[in-house]
C-alpha cells in the first residue's frame, strides 16, 4: 500500500474512532427511546386493565385467578344441574361435562399441575402468590380451544336464563366470564393504533390547534425579535440595561410565566382582561380562558410574550457579525437606512434568523408545559395540542399503546419539519454557509 494512501486509511480510521462516541451518545439518547416508544405503539399496553398491563407474545393463563373462580363455577353449574329437571338438566350436565374437559385440559399438563398446586397451598395459608407463580404460558392453539368451549358454555347458559330455568342465572354466567378473563391473550396489535388514530377526528383536531398555535405564535416571535434585536444592535444611553430587562421573560420558567399569565388572564381579577374589556376588544372578562375562540390566541399572546426575548437574542447574535464597514459603503453609494436593511442586513441575517426560525418552529410544535398549566388543552380541547393529547393518553387513561404511537407521531412531525427547513430553506443548521 502507497504511503500516502495508508496515510488517508490511518486518518480515515481515527476520525471514525473519534466521532463513535457521539454516534453511541445520540443512538442512547434519541434513537433508542424512539425504536422502544415504536414498539410499544405495537401492543394494546394499558396500565389499568390487569389483562393488559405488561407485553404479552403469547397467551398466559392467571393460575391464581383460576384456583379461585374454577371450582366455584363448577359448584354452581352442579348446584344448577341438581335444582333442574327435564330439558334444562341435559344442558346443565352437558355442561358441566365441558368444564371437565376444560379443566382436564388445562390441569393434564404437568408444569400447569405443580403450579395449581403451589398456589393453592398458598391461597389456603392466605399467603399472598408471587407475581412469578400468577402467571404460566398456555400453548396459543389450547388457549384458543379453552376459551371456545367457554364461550358456548356461556352462550348456553345465556340460554337457560332466558328460559326462566335457573335460580341465579347471573352467577354463573358471572362466574364464567370470570374464568374467561383468567385467559391472558397476546395483545400484539400490530399499527393498529396508528389506523385509529388516523381515523379519529382529535388527532386531526390537535394536530391543527398544534399547527394553529405554532404558524402564528412564530410568526410574532420572528417579527416581535427582530424589531427587538434591531433596537438593542443600536447604541444608545442604557442599552445594557434594555438588554437585561428584555431577557427577563426568557429566563422565566415557563411554568411560571404561564401560572402569571393565568392571572393576568382572570375573568375577575385579571389586570390584561381588564384593559381588554375596557378597550372593548373582548365583551365579558372571562372568555380569554372560557372562549373556545379566543383562548387560543390568549396562549399565543404569552408565548409571544415568553420566547420573543429569545428569538431577539440569536438575531442579535447574527446581526453584531455583520461588519459596518458594509453599512458605510451603502451609505456612501446613496442607499438610505431602508436600501441598507434590505440589501445588507436581510441577506446577512438570514443563517441566523432561519436557525432561529427553525429552533422555535420546533419548540412550538413540541409545545406542552405552556398550555397544561395555562389551560390543560380545555376548554374542550379548543388548545390541546398534540402532545397535551399524547399525555392525557398516556397518564390519565394510562393507555401506553396509544400514547406512544402519538409519540411516534410526533417525532415524525417534527422529522418533517427539520427536513422541510433544511432542504428547502436553505437552513444553515451545522455553520455551513447558507445555500
């Protein structure tokens, strides 16, 4: 091998050393939760149904669920069967001939045998069972069998109810559909959720509050900051002073700045609905958080109000690295302070302002702490956002499943918009210059 060429080889390789780090970093931090967010968005995973709980691949039968719910289905059908007569205890002991199957099925397998038996002597101790003996695996094909001839023992029983001829039809019916539930079955549920969640009119409906919120919140924080930055780029007597108060906002936490706004936003007390009912602009103080219609833009005005600083702090940022060696020859060619802003100050300032349009578009789209506290997505979801959605999902009906296919759904929204900015905006994201 050339030198020169295992020189480029040697170099090659420690570059890809150095940068393996980072490659690890980011696949822990963000890929990594997102494969795992997407694999849960595969199952039917809800926290507050016992059968749906955890991942299931196959079905699994609750030992102890069914050492206490067997036999008493099986002492009430006998019951039944010794009360009747006549057509109704040919069912009864037609029946009762199926739970034996069912039971034979089930307790014939030996590994199912020992664990019945282990927890039956704790049930009798009045121990509690372990959650590693509750639960065994049942053959899929078995399972489904089981279940079917619970069903029409169910269906048949359903029958006799309605005939008159049982004494407590309701118990044992009751007591079947328990025994039913002791079966676990895979709760795999492939896209599923993505297909419901596509076909439902809220994920539209947060989607375009969430669009809603972030065209227009956006468009003032560019416009608000750049007038901003334009004022603190300018030397006067007090601009360090301007400088610090503007950012005040910024540093508020946003959980606070919204519990202000809130304030402020009261139909009784607050100082903004006041000025605003006394300018005539709104016609009863309590519709800034009560309207359907105008809370949305109550929640704009305080991101406005909060992030705008920001905004202004990175087109300052651009605006101190364009040289006024520029501005002296525009002014001497006859360009007036208006011909200087267009011809020199836009075209210079447009790496940095896209970077900042790209970082609030993000962070507006992604936008929950500001509307949970400030309105929780209410009044009847006129706010919520996507990700309000995902998290009332997820935490108030403890449905995973669906929680994280929007979360998923998320993420692709926002891959989307990084790639819209990046390939079509020209946006400038690793110091590149601007295409």
């Amino acid at each position: 091998m050339p030198l020169k060429k295992k020189s480029k080889w040697k170099e090659g390789r420690a570059a890809y050393a150095m940068i393996l780090p980072a490659v690890l970093i980011i696949a822990a931090v963000a890929l990594w939760p997102l494969l795992r967010s997407f694999w849960i968005s595969l199952f039917d995973l809800r926290l507050g149904d016992p059968t749906r709980n955890a991942i299931h691949y196959s079905y699994s039968m609750n030992v102890e669920q069914y050492a206490d719910r067997f036999p008493g289905l099986l002492r009430a059908v006998k019951r039944e069967a010794g009360n009747a007569g006549g057509g109704a205890l040919s069912v009864l002991s037609a029946v009762e001939k199926k739970l034996d199957e069912v039971g034979g099925g089930l307790e014939d397998d030996r590994a199912f045998q020992e664990r019945l038996t282990k927890v039956n002597g704790l049930l009798d101790a009045f121990s509690p069972v372990p959650q590693e003996l509750r639960f065994i695996p049942v053959d899929n094909a078995k399972a489904e069998r089981l279940k079917a001839e619970l069903q029409e023992i169910r269906k048949e029983l359903a029958g006799l109810k309605a005939a008159g001829s049982l004494e407590r039809p309701d118990e044992v019916i009751g007591l079947t559909n328990a025994v039913l539930d002791t079966f676990q079955a895979p709760n795999f549920v492939g896209l599923s959720h993505y297909k419901d969640l596509m076909s439902g009119r809220r994920l539209w409906e947060s989607l375009g509050n969430t669009m809603l919120f972030t065209v227009f919140a956006v468009a003032l924080e560019m416009l608000l900051g750049l007038l901003i930055a334009l004022l603190m780029n300018r030397t006067f007597r007090g601009r360090g002073l301007v400088r610090a108060a503007v950012l005040i906002p910024w540093a508020t936490p946003t959980a606070v700045s919204a519990m202000i706004w809130h304030y402020l936003y009261d139909g009784q007390n607050g100082i903004v609905a006041k000025l605003l009912y006394e300018a005539g602009l709104i016609s009863d103080m309590g519709t800034l958080l009560s309207s359907g219609s105008r809370v949305m833009g109550s929640v704009i005005m305080a991101d406005v109000w909060k992030t705008a600083p920001f905004v202004a702090l990175l087109l300052l940022a651009g605006l101190q690295n364009i040289p006024a060696s520029l501005y002296e020859a525009a002014w001497v060619d006859g360009g007036g302070r208006w011909k200087q802003f267009l011809h020199v100050t836009v075209p210079l300032l447009k790496p940095a302002f896209f970077v900042a349009l790209m970082f609030r578009t993000l962070d507006a789209f992604r936008v929950f702490d500001l509307i949970y506290v400030l309105t929780g997505g209410g009044p009847a979801n006129s706010t919520e956002s996507i990700s309000i959605y995902a998290y009332k999902t997820m935490f108030s009906e403890l449905d995973f499943g669906k929680g994280s296919a929007l979360s998923v759904i998320v993420f692709v929204c926002v891959l989307l918009i990084s790639m819209v900015y990046v390939k079509w905006l020209g946006a400038d994201v690793v110091g590149r210059r601007a295409s």
